[in-house]
C-alpha cells in the first residue's frame, strides 16, 4: 500500500512551509511565481491531491469549476482545456466541460441558471454567441472569467491576447515579404463575438499605416474557423480574376485548410500564395508546408484564469473586475518563409 | 420571453408518444433506432433539456457521467468526445471530464475511490495502464463502460472495434501495393494495455497469412502515439541501413509525424514510402498528403456507451457485461494512393 500524499510531503519536496503550499493550492495570491511554479512541481511530482471534499463539505463548496468552450474538437481549445484542468487539479479542483456549439441560447442558459450551481462553484467561460444583455442577466452571484472576444465591465475578469495587435502584426509580416494582394479568412461582421472583427480591424490598421487600402472583395466571411472554412474560402478566392499572393488566416486549421486547397491546386505555398494562421496549434507545426502563426501563450491564459477564478470564489466581497492582456508572438515558418534545405 | 421545452413539444415534432421521449431520453432499450434518431433530432432541434436537477433529486443521482480520457489535445479523444457529450446531453446528463496523462496511479484512483461517487453515476473510461488488479480493486458499485483496450469481465461493458483485424487489414492494404519493406510505428511490447500489442499482432498476421516474416528492426517502440513521436522514429527508420518502403502507424497523429519527416528529408509520398494511419482524424483529411486510414465509427462508439451506462446506472441489478465491436472500415487516400491530379 502506497501511503496517501501529504501537503508536508510536498513542503519538503519544494523546500517550502506547508503555508506556501497551502496558499498556492488554494489559489492564493501572496506567492512568488518562482515558489509557485517550485510548489507545482513538487504537486505534480509526488502527485499530490488536496483533501478536496472534506474541505468542500466544510465551505459549502462542490469542488468543481466549469469550462465553456463553443467546440471540443478544436485544437485551440482542447490545448487550452488540458492547460486548465492541470492548472485546477494542483489546486484541487475538478473541471466540468460543457460545449455550446457557439448557440447563444445555450450559453445564455449556462451563466443564468442559478439551479446549476449546485455543480460548480465557478465559471471560465470561452462565449462565441453571448451578447452584453445576456451577460448582464447573468446569475451575479456566479464567479466569472472569460476567455477571448468579451471586455469586462467590471464584474468579471476577462483575459486574452491583444487580437488588433496581433493581426496587425500577422499583416504587416506578409507585407514585409513584399506580397501586393493579401486576402483575409475568417471575418464575421454580423457575430455578436468581438473576435472576428478585432482581427480585420487589425488587417485593415496594417493596410493603413502603410497608406494602403485593402481589396473589399478579398475579405472573405466564414461562419466557423475550421478546416473546410479555410478550404472552400481558399477556393472561392482562387477563382476571382485577381486572386491573392497571401492570406490571413484567422486561425491555424482555416490556414490549413487553405493551404490544402493550394497545394491540390497546383500551387506553391508561399512561392506563389504566403499564409499565416493564428494558435500556434501541434497541426501546424508538423504540417507541409509548417504554418506561420500567431502564438499566444495559453499556459499563461489558462493558469491566469483559473487562478483569478479561485480567487473570486475564496472571496467574499467579488474582487475588481481585471482586463488581463496574455503574451503572443510571431512564429516564422515555412508557410511564409519558405523551406530552409530539401526540395519536395 | 421564450417558454420553456417540453416533453411534449419532442413529442410532437417527432410524432411519437411522450412516454417513448421519455425511454429515449432516459435510456430505456425498449427504442427501434430510427424512432430513437428521429427523437433525437426533435430534441436537439429544439433544444430541449431534460428537468436533470428535479429528476435526480428525486433519485438521488448528481446527473452526471464522468469521462475518463489519457489525454485531451488528442483529436481522437477530442473528437469522440465531442459525440459522448452531445449523447449524454440529449439524454439529460451533464459530461464531467478528465485526464489523466495515462498515469497508473491516477487511472487507479479515478475508479478506487467512492468518496468521489458524490460527483458522478457513473464513468466511460478510457485507460492507458490500468491493468487487470485495478480494474478488479475498483469500487464495485460504479457503473463502467470501457474504451478501446480491455476486455470486459463480465462486470463492465467493452466497447471498441477489432483492433487486430483492422489492423491487419491496414498491413494488407500496404502489401497490396507491393511494398516489400513495411515498418510499424507504436508497437508497445511492455505497456500494460493492450491496443499497441494488439496493432502489432494484426502487423504480423497480415505478414504471416502471405508467408512473410517482418523485418523485427522495422517495428518501432514509441512513448505515446503523437507526431513528435512519429517524427522520430521515422527519422530513425530512414537512417537503417535499409529504409522501408511502407509504414503502418499507429495513429493518425504518428503518420503525420512520419509524413512530416519524410517530406522535409525530399522523399515522396507514397511514391518512396506509402503511409498508412489509424484513428480517422479531420487532420489527416486536410494534411498534404491526405492519409490513408483505420476509421472506427466513433458515433457508434459513443452512442453505445452513453447508452449502456444509463442503462447500467438504471438498473437495480447490474447488467451482464457487453463486449461490443464497433465497426471500422479502410479509408484510402493519397498517402498510400497518390495524387488524382495535379502537380505539387
């Protein structure tokens, strides 16, 4: 028989007091990042499992935090999601996941249902559908973090990257290379989500601040971010009189789509069509060609998250609404830069 | 405001009694399935959601099934999980996820300890390396459905498609061709599951039914079944003196791993080595080349476990254990057929 694991278990380990430990466990703030990330190790090592229930039973607490993504099978979130729940059990919390197919109805049900609680004690929610009014019927009692397209009004923390810095990079890489005719994938000017707009609104800066104008024709609507998307918009602007030399893909899986729609086609990628994603998923680093992508730093959104949410749910009075920006940046690879060595 | 769905309203749309929305709903088998498909349709249709929390207090039940999965960023996952939640949500059950990086130990614990019954009826389990003594330790009131690798002893439910025929079947396709030099990825001769042993035992048998002996340096351990993985024992391969001509992986990932380095290395595929992949995931539908692959019905798949758990958490008396094959067919594609057209 293996004896259970303790917190002075992992004290030792870590080279801490139990107190370090119980504060990161528990979400605390008044820990350095070096001694947490020591305190995580150790946790992870000795596989450390907080005595979740007797704490719970004792708080009023059901121990579990759910995840809201819109889809399961994207890449970006269930990278994302593994981040998470890691993140949640070194603290000794179990994750719920529920997806929404992005049905705003269902994402409105899922904040507003007071009933609901009684399985979780929190929410970091991804919405694609969810509009002002139905954040605001919220339960307002429900601890909240949103991930991605929403700004906080205070009564929530919202963290994501910067996406019109972003996409204003990804442009201006494309436009660096020279490239005359840059096409975007993935725009939704009639979502309620912010997310597709922040990234033509950042297209259209890095047009601008080089005194261009992009083609009108060359933005192309998508109602999802996936592959197919990426695929059948490829094609839709390969048969224009003008078809582009680049594209801005809104995310990795609609930059491979399009580069398979190239490739079947005939056509050089980037020789004759640069293209850059946004995720920075495992596909395209192992893809042919490899994409150039922007990489935000998930580890950094998913621990940010649930610590924040850990934070409100310990708290009695709800701590200030926080607009946290997470780290990106520009990944170079062959989808633009072409292949160091080798020919196919 | 918009009222609230009732049984009835299912009823209705799909033009049968209340009392038979209510067996789907619940689970009952006494279900043809094209009542139970058309049912399900109404109810997806107009979002309907069973009244879990009145139900299960009723019965003392959380309304919750967990799943238990190694790892959440592997699309077979991801994608079979994306169908047992959309199942278990028309039915009115809520999806309580884990992972468990495959570990032994916290595989062992998942099934072991009662005290987390508060949360969950029930567990779909997916082990890595749980073996035979913990699957008999378990707490034998958890209703269980297995995935993928283990036979049933008669106290759970199995569900999973033939992998040793499948699998050979993958090897026949790849001899078919003619290739003389056929290499496996993921063999796992000291794992304690099974399907890794189980890929090989097909390997050999598809080889043996023709009178062949594979080439024992051509079968290539692998840690996990990822494209890191497959990236590097194809690059091992091809460093033999005498390199194959074919590869059977064992995954899709492990192919596009494979695929990935024998592009940038300027070899052809298939034309110098064909690749055969296992899982049918949406990658390898897109990738460059397309791949060629095992396609398990993982709606079958995850339907039937849905249902077999919810009639398992019903039921006073637990039901004799199923072993369920579900089926799987060969799906060709370039990697192994070439190009239809067109020029890279």
């Amino acid at each position: 028989m293996r004896r259970e694991v303790t917190l002075r278990d992992v004290a030792e380990l870590a080279g801490v007091s139990s107190r370090t430990v119980s504060n990161v466990v528990n979400g605390y703030a008044n820990v350095t990042d070096h001694t947490r990330e020591r305190v995580q190790r150790a946790v992870e090592q000795l596989g450390y499992r907080p005595n979740v229930l007797a704490r719970n039973l004792a708080q009023g607490r059901s121990g579990q935090i759910a995840v809201v993504v819109p889809y399961l099978d994207t890449p970006y979130f269930s990278e994302l999601l593994q981040s998470v729940i890691r993140a949640a059990r070194v603290r000794g919390y179990n994750v719920l996941i529920d997806q929404t197919d992005g049905d705003p109805e269902h994402e409105r049900a899922f904040i507003a249902h007071g009933s609901r609680r009684l399985l979780f004690d929190g929410v970091i929610f991804s919405p694609l559908g969810l509009d002002q009014q139905a954040l605001a019927d919220r339960d307002p009692t429900l601890p909240l973090v949103i991930l991605g397209e929403r700004s906080s009004d205070g009564s929530f923390d919202h963290i994501g990257i910067d996406d019109v810095a972003a996409s204003r990079q990804a442009t201006e890489h494309l436009l660096d290379l020279g490239r005359q005719r840059i096409a975007a994938i993935g725009d939704q000017p009639y979502a309620t989500g912010e997310a597709a707009q922040r990234r033509t609104r950042g297209f259209r800066e890095a047009h601008a601040a080089r005194g261009l104008t992009p083609r009108e024709d060359l933005i192309i609507s998508t109602p999802r971010f996936n592959r197919p998307d990426g695929a059948r918009a490829m094609a839709h602007l390969l048969d224009l009189p003008e078809p582009p030399d680049a594209v801005f893909c809104y995310s990795d899986l609609v930059a491979l789509g399009a580069i398979r729609t190239l490739v079947s086609r005939g056509l050089r990628v980037p020789e004759d069509v640069a293209v850059i994603g946004y995720d920075d998923i495992e596909d395209g680093r192992f893809s042919n060609p490899t994409v150039t992508t922007i990489s935000p730093d998930k580890e950094a959104i998913a621990t940010t998250a649930v610590e924040r949410l850990l934070l409100r749910i310990g708290s009695s009075t709800p701590p200030e609404g926080l607009e946290v920006r997470a780290p990106h940046r520009l990944i170079i690879r062959e989808s633009t830069a072409g292949r160091a060595t080798g020919t196919i």
